[in-house]
C-alpha cells in the first residue's frame, strides 16, 4: 500500500514518516511533496491509498489540493496533519471530503486511531 505525505517542511515530513513506523506502517510504500501542487500530481500518477496533508503549503494549500482531487473523482482516503484545527476547518475538511484532521503535536496512537480504517 502507498501513503503520500504531503508538507512543505523536510523536517514535518520526516516526523510524520517516523511516527508512521512507529505506529505500525513501516511496510508501506511513503512518497513525499512538498506542496499540494506536487502532491495533486503525485496523487494522480501514483494512486496512493490514503493521502496525508498539512494544510498550510505554498503553491497549494491542502483545502485546495485536497478540492482539486476530489473534482478530478479522486475518492482516496485524505487527512489532515495540521498546526490549526479551529472548529471551521474542521467543517471545511469534513465538507470537502476530508476523513480526519489531527492536529500537531501527534502520537504514534492518534495515526492508528485515525489510519488503521484505511489500511488494513
């Protein structure tokens, strides 16, 4: 199974991957963006089967990128790793298709919690 990771920080990025591992995932394929513009092409060449993103990413945004995907019948399983989890963007992820929104900092637990549905 392939999980893409999409954050415009190196660092952010490799924290997530470490947690991925640490919560269980090491087996996946993990392919990297540095912004939702690069991910949305990621996504649609490598058809990953869940789809992490911070939300705040030059180019795109994740709301943006994560819009973009579902206009082209995308329906992989998206999420959010993000600093902001006001109520707002919370309904604005839901609204637009996202299946969680956890927020930083995180723990190898909040990603089985909310990964484990989707990668069975």
């Amino acid at each position: 199974m392939k999980i893409l990771v999409a954050d415009d920080s190196k660092a952010m990025r490799s924290i997530v991957i470490r947690t991925l591992r640490q919560a269980g995932y090491s087996g996946h394929k993990i392919i990297e963006a540095a912004d939702g513009a690069e991910a949305l092409g990621i996504a649609k060449s490598e058809e990953p089967d869940l789809i992490i993103s911070d939300w705040n990413m030059p180019e795109m945004n994740g709301l943006d990128f994560l819009i973009a995907l579902r206009a082209a019948e995308f329906d992989t399983p998206f999420g959010f790793v993000t600093t902001e989890a006001s109520p707002e963007m919370r309904e604005l992820a839901e609204k637009n298709g996202a299946a969680f929104l956890i927020t930083k900092p995180f723990t190898a637990e909040d990603f089985q919690r909310h990964f484990d549905p989707f990668l069975d």
